[in-house]
C-alpha cells in the first residue's frame, strides 16, 4: 500500500484531482467529507461543537449552520484553533480506520486540505500539491463559489501560504490553466505513484 497526502489552497482545484486519481483505480479518503460526519447531528463532535459556540451555529432543524460558524471561526484565529481541536481528532481517527480497509496492493489517496497547516505530511509515504496562484484561487472562489471577495480573502489567509505547501510536496500539479492542462499532469503522478506502489510490496 502507499499512503498520498493529497493537499491544496481552497480554490487550488484540489477536488477535480481527486476526482481523477479515483477514475483511475485510487483509493480515496476525504478529509472534508469526513469532517462533516463527525458533526452530525447526534454525533459527540456536533455536541462538543455547540458547548464551545453555543446554539447559534445550529440551524432550526439542529443540523450544523456551516456557513455561520464558517464567518465566526475564518475570521478569528483562536476560534478556529478551537473548532479545529475538536474535529481534527475525530477526523484523524475515521481516516486511519478507513485506511486500514485498503488492500495491500493499493494507493491510498488522504485528501486533506489542511495538511500543512497541521504538519501532517509525515503520516504519508508521498505528498502532492494542487498548486495555483492567489489571484486564480481567489478568482475561483469569487466566479464558481460566489462567495463575496472579503470571505474569500479571509478563508484562504486562514490556510498556509503557496510556498510552505510547495516546501512539503514531493510532487506539485500545477492547476493555474484550463481543465484540459490539468489531466495530462495528473494522469503522469498517477504512473508514478503506481510505480512507488509496486516497489514498496
């Protein structure tokens, strides 16, 4: 098996990389969609969420309100240390189980959008960047996301900079130009990545 750190800015187009890497025989473990199990309603992590925030960041139906505890913990770095203590955690555990599913012939894809800010590139054999410029990230966000430019900034002066997510990859795709720049790159790591895998049985 080889484990693949998976990471990138928001707005880096980390999500389609994943997508290719899966229609090409990968395992995939997604940080973010397991973040948002760990918080559903009735799960410890939603109960630890609500004593620390309080009721606000619940929606009417007692769901988690990601958007609202978004603009409250973006903006404010001691609230998002504290949100990140208590999912981190409860994410980290769900992956390692996950992981220990896969067969021993396979590549295991971690995508985790918060691996460098968390120094969590020891725990894979291999890291890879989806590497794109601030302006294209910021372009992204504001065009396909709608979020306003002010929350966008926000969300991404949150995250490492470009180059300490550079300074931890073994591999880097560059994501700046068209969707049909990104499939001939990523397809290239996958070889390489097979290759490790079959030279670490």
């Amino acid at each position: 098996m080889l484990t693949v750190g998976l990471t990138g800015g928001i707005g880096a187009g980390k999500s389609e990389v994943s997508r290719l890497f899966v229609s090409y025989g990968a395992v995939l473990i997604d940080a973010d969609k397991i973040a948002r199990e760990v918080v559903e309603p009735g799960t410890p992590g939603l109960a630890a969420i609500v004593e620390a925030f309080g009721e606000g960041v619940l929606t009417p139906e007692g769901a988690l309100d990601r958007p609202k505890l978004g603009s409250r913990v973006f903006a404010d770095a001691e609230k998002l240390a504290t949100l990140n203590a208590i999912v981190h955690p409860l994410v980290g555990a769900r992956s390692a189980a996950l992981e220990r599913l896969a067969g021993p012939d396979d590549v295991v894809i971690h995508d985790v959008p918060l691996l460098t800010e968390n120094r969590l590139a020891a725990l894979y054999d291999l890291v890879v960047v989806v590497d794109a410029s601030a302006e294209t990230q910021l372009d992204r966000l504001v065009r396909f996301r709608g979020m306003a430019e002010s929350e966008a900034r926000n969300r991404m002066a949150a995250q490492a900079t470009r180059e300490q997510r550079r300074a931890v990859a073994d591999l880097v795709i560059d994501n700046d130009g068209p969707l049909e720049a990104l499939e001939p790159q990523v397809r290239k790591v996958w070889e390489q990545l097979r290759e490790r895998a079959a030279h670490s049985e």
